[in-house]
C-alpha cells in the first residue's frame, strides 16, 4: 500500500527524466572519481563532502518541506 500523493514515477510517463537523471548520475560519478584520483590520500574527506551534499542535504530538505505540508508522507518527528 502506497502513501496518499504517492505515484510510481515510471507510472506517469516520465521515462525521459529517468533517462535524464542516469545521465547526470553518470557524468558526476566520473568528475567525483577525476577529482578523488588527484586527493590522492584525502579520497575519504572528498567522499564524506559528496555524500553530504547529494544525500543529507536533501533529505534535510525534504523532511522541512513535509513538516510544512508542501510534500506527502509523515513530518519530521513523527513515529
């Protein structure tokens, strides 16, 4: 069983987008692997970076807009 305003993306059509986002996902996973090469021994700083920002700053995002009601699904703090 689904949340309420939930949609299954491919459902809606939006193939093209789904395309569009593999592409970007691969072209940023080869600038992130040029520039954790030349870090040499710091690899794991840049990662830590990459992470936060594609992952934890989203989710922030996402969790703020629910507790506002402009996204579906449980606000921040809810069991």
């Amino acid at each position: 069983m689904r949340p309420e305003g939930f949609e299954e993306p491919l459902l809606r059509g939006h193939v093209a987008e789904l395309a569009v986002a593999v592409v970007i996902g691969a072209a940023s996973t080869a600038v992130v692997d040029r520039f954790a090469e030349s870090w040499g021994p710091r690899w794991s700083t840049w990662w830590a970076a990459v992470v936060h920002s594609l992952v934890v700053l989203p989710t922030e995002a996402l969790l703020e807009r629910r507790t506002y009601g402009e996204e579906p699904g449980p606000p921040r703090g809810s069991p």
